[in-house]
C-alpha cells in the first residue's frame, strides 16, 4: 500500500512515517506530494491523475478543506482512491503535535486501509478511536 501525503503535511513527517513504516509488517510506502510530483504547486488534478494511472494501490492523506460543489472536491470523491483527511481541530496543532497524533492513529489507519475493499473517504479526528470512520466514496 502507498500512501500519498499532501502538500498540507510536512514532508518531514512523511519522511518519519515511511522510515517508522519500514519496521512494520504492512511495508507500506509514504511518499510526499512534493517528493512525488518533483517540487511544490503541483495542482492537484495533475497528480490525482498520476495516481489513478498508477499500478499500485494509493491512499491519499490530506488536510484539504473544501465547499460544497467545489470541482476540487469532487475530484477528490470520484477519483477512485481512498483518501483520508484530518479533519478542522488539526489545524489547530503544530507540527510535533501532528507527527505524534498521526503515529499514535498509524496502526488503525494501516488495518483499516489494508481490511476495507473499495475506494473509502475517511474523516480522521483528533481524538484517537480504535476505528476509523468512514463512507464508501460514490463511483461516477
């Protein structure tokens, strides 16, 4: 499983989850946006695209907000990949404080993403659960 990480989330901290990944028996890639797409600003359709192209199977972690009926937003739920996305009180925390949250809640989202068939949207909360919630994303 491949992990896309949003421009929104410090490369570092997908640095620090794809090297704690590795001690994990999932093996499970985490790459940055800017890592993947070779530098910043790269819109968002370009490489929602890229990852659909792709063999391999991606989950998208962003702390994306949008409106409704916002194109972006809609490219987000018909694109075919299961996203999760931290929801309003994370952007409220610094960059220790989401590094920290974000591998306390690593075992859960690593089972649910692993267990669940289809592409899933998932609201990650700051307060952490022993499961994730979310929907089955719509199909076009």
């Amino acid at each position: 499983m491949h992990f896309f990480i949003d421009e929104n989330i410090s490369h570092h901290i997908a640095s620090a989850l794809n090297h704690l990944a590795k001690l994990c028996s999932e093996s499970h890639t985490i790459v940055h946006a800017k890592t993947f797409n070779g530098g910043h600003g790269v819109p968002d359709q370009v490489w929602l695209e890229r990852l659909q192209q792709s063999e391999e199977t991606w989950v998208i972690l962003s702390k994306d907000r949008f409106n409704k009926g916002d194109p972006e937003m809609l490219a987000f739920e018909y694109c075919g990949i299961t996203t999760i996305n931290l929801g309003k009180d994370w952007k409220k925390k610094n960059v220790w404080q989401t590094a920290l949250r974000l591998i306390e809640w690593w075992p859960v989202i690593s089972k649910e993403v692993i267990q669940t068939t289809g592409p899933m949207h998932y609201d990650l909360t700051w307060v952490r659960s022993p499961k994730l919630k979310g929907r089955r994303k719509a199909v076009k």
